[in-house]
C-alpha cells in the first residue's frame, strides 16, 4: 500500500495537520484510489476506483461548489487507518490491510464443504471485489452517521457495455450499515405511497410508466441519523434500503464510486449542504404562488380569454392561464396554429390587463418534415442511436425525437426559437417544458454528452437549463423565470422550475398516494412540486358504477363534466383543498370542463373559499419561499424535517408542515367525515378553524365535512396574511397578522417587486415580527409592513395584542 498525499501530507507528522492545499486526501492501495475531497466542514466528497484518473476527475453534471479544505486536518491511527477531520465531522478510512481477525467473514464450513463447492462454484474472484475498503463517517463528538464497508467495480452487463459503446464502464456499487433505527427520505419521486423510504428497492431512474405514476429520480437521499448521501451517477441507478441490515447503492454504468456526504444538526443544515453543492432555489414570479388554470386541452385562443374572463366576472382571484400542448401546425414548428390562435398577442395583452399571466407548452420533439428537423437531424442535434438514426421512439411520426439540449449549440438554438417565435412577438411569460424525462427511453441512444445508458437521468438539467439560462442571458434580472417540467435531476432546481407528479389518474387511491409522493420529492432538496389537482388521466368508468360511499357532493347537474364518475366532484373539492397548501396550486387534466365551476353548484362555494385563502396567505408563502431561497430547504416539509425527537413521525405519509406554522391533514378517503391526525410532541396546536388549543403528542380524531380541511396551527406561530382578492402581481396590503401563543416565536416577512431578481442585489424588504410568549406581546423590526395602530391589524388567537 502506497500514499499519494501530495507534498504536504508526504511529510505529515502522525500527530496530525491542518491541511491548507494539496486536497484532495489520495489513498493508493493496490491498484484502488480512494479520494477524500472536502466541500465546507460538514460537506465531504468520497470518490473510489481502481481507475485513478477517474478516481481524480470533478464531479459530474449538477454541481456547481468547488472543494474548500478550510477547518479539515488529517492524522493517521496507531493501527494505520486514515482520520479525516473538521469541526462538523470525523472520516476514518480503514488500514489498507487488516488484520485477519478485522476482515468481514461469513460463518465457517468445514473444509470438506469448502472443497465441493469449490469444485462446482468456485473459480476467480470477481474480477470487481467486493472491496474491504471501509470508510466510517461520524460526528465530532463520536455519533456514527454512517459506515460504507465494501465496495465494487465489476464489468459491465453485457447488454450494457454494448449499449455504451466505445467507453469501458463498470457496474459500481457502495455498500453502507443500515441501524435498525434509521429513517431515509428524498430521493425524487416514487409514487407507491411510501414515506419512510426504508425496507423498499428505489428503482433510481425517470420511468413515465412507472407503477402509480412516473418514477423521477434525484439521488439525494436524507437520514434521520442527521446526514445526507449525494450519489453521484446519473446512470439507471438501486437503492436497497434496510435489507439484511445494509443500504446497498448500485449503478448500471460507472467508472467510480463517487458520493457526497452532508452533515447536520437539523435537515435544514442539510439542505444548505445541497443548496452549497447543486445551487440555490430562485424566487418564482409571485403571481405564480397564486392559482394556475389548465385544462388538456384549451385549444382555442378564444377559450382561454373566455375562461379567464369568467373568473374576473365571477370575482374569484386568478394568476396564470395556461396554453398546453397540440397548440402548433405540427409537432416542431415551434409556431401556433393560426386557425385556433389567429392573434396570441392581442390574447395576452387581454390577459395581462387582467392581471393574468401566460404559460406555454413547448414540447422537444421535432417530427420529420416539419420547418427545422433536416437541420437539426445534419447537425446531429437529435437524441439518435448509435448509428445516427434520430431517434423517435415508437411513437407516431408526427411526433418526432428529442431535441439533444446536452450539446450546448443546440440548446442555445432551443431557447432563442422560443424567445424570437413565442415570448417576444406574443408576449407569453412563463414555459412549460413537458416531456424532459426524455420520453424516448435513452438506453440505447447517443446525448452530445455520451451515451443515454451511461447518462440515463441528466436530460431535465440539461434541459431546463437551456431555457433559463437564455431567459437570464437575454433579459438579465429584468424578468423571472418559472419552468413546468415533469423531470428532475441534481441542481435542476437552479433552473427556475416547478415540477410536477405527471400524468397521474383520477383516483381516490392516487390522491392518497401523490402526498408521500410531494413530501420525498420535496425532501430531496426541490422545494417547487405540485400536482395536477384531481389528476390528468380519467378511470376508466364501467356503466354501472356507484360511489362506495353516498358523494358529499352532488354532480348531478355536471353530468357533461362527470360523466358516469359521481364521486368525482367530491374527490376534486377534497384534492383542491390540499392544493391550497401545495407550493405552487395549479389545476389541470383531461377533463370536459376544468374550472372553478365546473364541479357543480355543490362544490363551487367550496372551492372559492379556498381559492380565496391561497390568496389570503401569499404573504405567508411568499415570505416562506424566500426562506427557500436562503437555504434550500423546503416549505413543503415532511414532520421528520421539524419534528426529529418525536418517533411517532418517521412514518406518516399523509400530514405535514407548510412552512414553520401549519399542520396539514388532507382528506383522502371518499365518504369521509373525519380523520385521525397525529399532533407531533414538543408544542401545542390550534384547530385553524375552531381556535380550539390542544397539546401535542396525542392522536386525535378531526371532524372534517366536505367544507372543512383538516388543518392545525403550532403554537409560537406568526401568520401574515393579505386580502383575497387576487392581487399577487403587487406588493400585497396586509390585513391581518394572526399570532397563535404558548411559546416564543418570530417569522420574518418578505416584500419585494414580485418579478425580477433585484431581490438577489437586497432590494426588497424585510420585516421581523417577534412575540414574546411571556409578556403576550407582538414587536416588529425592520421595514414597516402596515399602517395604522398595531391593534387594528394584529389578532392574538384566545386574547388581545400586547401594543407597546
């Protein structure tokens, strides 16, 4: 065993260092490489191979950080093994050979035993290990985080090498301790209505046709052992969580094992790990944290102004309308179908003196004999296989391939078609980039950047960065950007983008099921997730269908909405009151009707009082989507994330918080009344709706009529809140702050322009509310966010406002 620790660590004492350069710390062992590269002191990238050079290379597509080795040191152990150190965290990678007694064995066979296996089953090791390298991460004060204790690089599946051709891969995998009393959570999207993500299989890669609805992977993954892992592959990847006691990561196609470990006190400090490693969350324009109308289809310009027109005409708040997908002449002309959109400006200038902005779906597929596809096919600027073929992936032809938006040329030729054809002769605002899985599997096709086997997961990065970093190079700070994507990937965040649960049905299962689905999708480290609210895809309904249960609401005189379906409007009213608390609330499907209205006489009160309080807390949001902003983690937020000393919340999958205030309990069971809600341990709650103060650590049961969703307050909360009318595209008034006593809190309000990034050069204002439990008073610093006495503006639930 050999040390490569460059000049610096050559000539280190064993009483230990402080390391100011020569990073990373480099083992050679045999033909192995390991690489211990520091990000901040609680950030540490592992990277092993038995190829060095890869073993030294960067990080792959996502990152942005680069290495900081300030606060770490680096001693060596009496008995050889290697101590990695800072402030935040201890890394201790085990002697290069151990000792008989200390290599990881199975239980012994005589050797009659040894030998008729042998002559049947033996032969050469695998050629890949396993790799008793093991490497053990734990806090400065001694708390285990987590322990890899072998690791393999094994040839390449036959079908996978010859798929990736022209590259020599490896299957790569790290093998990890999984204590009986660990808790994982991220990872993307998996719709099978996990929470606590331990004892599944995560199948880590974008599947449309996933079981339940579309798999998107994100390998970022949090503990409740206070840590998160950062898997850095972008190749069809497993995560075996909790069998046989280990976490087992493996990947299709590697030439390294390469992983980023985060500690934290709080997941929060985790989330400003990823923030650090991947990028920051931009503020979305602020009238998108209001409401989003969609349907599949409008298909007609006349439709969309008739729609919006109504919600004026109705008095019900509106912010952004949508122009979904099948709006061109075809597939690639990157126009708009001048028989159904004969004048998209005059349409937008209507909108927008309505206060009402634009989304428009821009899909990336090209079809043979449309305006620009001999173009991009001779450049090569199509996904295509391996021999050149773009590739169209069994769909119709006038659907066509993929844009490759990998290869840069073609991505900036991407984004400057949309700004020249779309954005500023008519005036569209925001994009919806549909289809960024991509929908043709890339397995066997050819990115710009290699092969699809070998980078399987990084088209929605790419992708979504195309678009915004042209809106950002060609309007600058003066305009922000919001992207609708259906993929994500490491960093795609950083891309102005809201992403969402996909084409998933219309069903009371898939509403239970789309809740854990967000809060791990979310608990990833991208904050922005919503849902089509009651689903894209309608059940197929048999004509003799009945409810299980009698509907709470009454379709009957919506029949050409429903159809046969008649608990439909119901599950819409129960599934619309979740989307109040969603990061971003947005309405869309394959639906007749799809409007405020559309759900019967029953349901439209309903859905109005709750459209009205989105409106109503946008001074929340808003101001808790800025703290995004800061730190990276998200408003939408799972119980482990506040409530880590309470057990009782590793695993509920169908309550969580909405910024440091609300409790939230949907509905998801048809015919429901009432529901059980665990109130987490440390605080007291108040029912939202009854002012009713209850201590927490309990369960209790909730009455929850069809009008009523089940919602709690902490106790310590400050909740700002504005008028319902609708007006997010200004700085809002506030009308009311709600303060909700039995601890000390504070909650800091945000205020700014709502459109542009002048917020990132401080311009913007920020006001501090402060109750002090004890004196049942209310303070403020900062920016005044009212006019008039304290006490006109200021509601202290169960007393009267302490004014100074």
């Amino acid at each position: 065993m050999t040390y490569a620790l460059g000049a610096l660590l050559l000539a280190a004492s064993l009483s230990g260092v402080a390391i100011a350069q020569n990073v990373p710390l480099v083992l050679q062992r045999n033909g192995r490489t390991i690489s211990l590269e520091p990000y901040a002191p609680n950030i540490l990238r592992v990277t092993i191979s038995i190829d060095r050079a890869a073993a030294a290379a960067a990080p792959g597509y996502g990152f942005v950080a680069k290495p900081s080795e300030q606060g770490w040191s680096y001693t060596r152990d009496a008995m050889g093994g290697e101590i990695f150190r800072s402030a935040k965290m201890v890394v201790r990678v085990a002697p290069g050979e151990l000792a008989n007694d200390q290599i990881p064995k199975r239980m012994p066979l005589d050797a009659l035993n040894n030998q008729l296996r042998e002559t049947y089953f033996g032969g050469p090791h695998e050629e890949g290990g396993p790799h008793d390298d093991a490497l053990q991460v734990t806090t400065a004060d001694g708390r285990t985080l987590l322990h890899m204790r072998t690791w393999t690089m094994a040839p390449e599946r036959p079908d996978v090498a010859q798929a990736d051709a022209g590259a020599k891969g490896y299957r790569v995998a790290a093998t990890f301790d999984s204590p009986v009393n660990e808790h994982y959570y991220g990872l993307g999207q998996q719709q099978k209505g996990w929470m606590d993500l331990r004892d599944h299989e995560i199948r880590c890669w974008h599947d449309y046709g996933a079981l339940g609805g579309e798999n998107v992977c994100v390998p970022f993954m949090v503990s409740s052992l206070g840590y998160g892992l950062v898997w850095d592959n972008p190749s069809k990847t497993t995560i075996d969580l909790g069998f046989n006691g280990q976490n087992v990561w493996s990947s299709e196609v590697g030439n390294r094992i390469s992983y980023f470990i985060i500690a934290g006190d709080s997941t929060d400090e985790i989330y400003q790990g990823y923030r650090l490693l991947t990028g920051v969350t931009h503020m979305l324009p602020k009238t998108v944290y209001g409401y989003i109308q969609s349907k599949a289809i409008y298909p007609t310009q006349a439709q969309v102004l008739a729609v919006a027109n109504e919600y004026r005409q109705k008095n019900l708040p509106l912010g952004v309308m949508v122009v979904d997908f099948l709006n061109m002449t075809k597939q690639g002309n990157l126009d708009l179908d001048p028989a159904r959109w004969p004048d998209p400006a005059a349409m937008n200038r209507q909108l927008h003196a309505m206060g009402v902005d634009t989304l428009l779906s821009v899909w990336p597929h090209f079809s043979k004999g449309t305006l620009f596809y001999d173009m991009l096919a001779s450049k090569g600027w199509l996904v295509h296989t391996r021999d050149g073929q773009p590739d169209s992936g069994g769909f119709k032809a006038v659907i066509g391939p993929n844009i490759d938006t990998t290869n840069p040329e073609a991505a900036k030729w991407f984004w400057e078609k949309i700004r020249d054809r779309y954005i500023k002769p008519y005036g569209f605002d925001y994009l919806w980039l549909d289809e960024t899985e991509p929908d043709i599997d890339p397995a066997k096709d050819v990115f710009w950047i290699g092969s699809g086997i070998r980078f399987y997961n990084v088209y929605p990065l790419f992708h979504t960065a195309s678009v915004y970093e042209g809106f950002r190079r060609d309007f600058g700070d003066s305009r922000r950007v919001m992207i609708l994507a259906r993929a994500a990937y490491l960093g795609a965040q950083r891309n102005g983008t809201v992403f969402w649960s996909s084409d998933v049905v219309s069903t009371w299962d898939m509403l239970k099921r789309s809740i854990p689905a967000g809060l791990n999708f979310t608990a990833t480290g991208l904050p922005y997730w919503d849902t089509d609210i009651a689903g894209f895809f309608s059940p197929v309904i048999p004509p003799d269908y009945h409810a299980a249960h009698t509907p709470m609401v009454d379709g009957s005189d919506v029949r050409g909405t429903i159809g046969n379906y008649e608990d439909y409007p119901e599950l819409f009213v129960r599934w619309f009151e979740w989307g109040v608390f969603q990061p971003v609330m947005r309405v869309h499907g394959e639906r007749n009707h799809n409007e405020m209205w559309s759900y019967g006489k029953q349901a439209e009160p309903i859905l109005a009082k709750y459209l009205k309080l989105r409106y109503q807390l946008l001074p929340y949001t808003y101001s808790v989507a800025y703290r995004s902003y800061q730190t990276g983690a998200p408003y939408m937020r799972a119980l482990f994330m506040d409530f880590p000393a309470d057990p009782m919340v590793a695993n509920i999958p169908d309550e969580y918080m909405y910024g440091p205030a609300f409790l939230v309990a949907p509905v998801t069971e048809q015919g429901a009344t009432h529901r059980s809600v665990y109130l987490p341990a440390g605080c007291d709650w108040y029912n939202y709706w009854t002012h009713q103060r209850l201590h927490g650590g309990q369960t209790i049961e909730v009455n929850a009529p069809i009008d009523t969703l089940p919602l709690f307050v902490k106790a310590g909360s400050i909740v700002p809140l504005g008028p319902d009318d609708g007006s997010a595209g200004q700085m809002q008034k506030i009308v009311s702050v709600k303060v909700y006593p039995g601890a000390d809190g504070n909650f800091s309000l945000f205020q700014d322009d709502g459109k542009t990034y002048a917020y990132e050069q401080g311009k913007y204002s920020l006001t501090k509310l402060i109750w002090d439990d004890a004196a049942h008073r209310l303070t403020h610093e900062g920016a005044p966010a009212w006019h008039g006495p304290d006490a006109s503006v200021v509601t202290v639930i169960g007393g009267s406002v302490g004014v100074p």
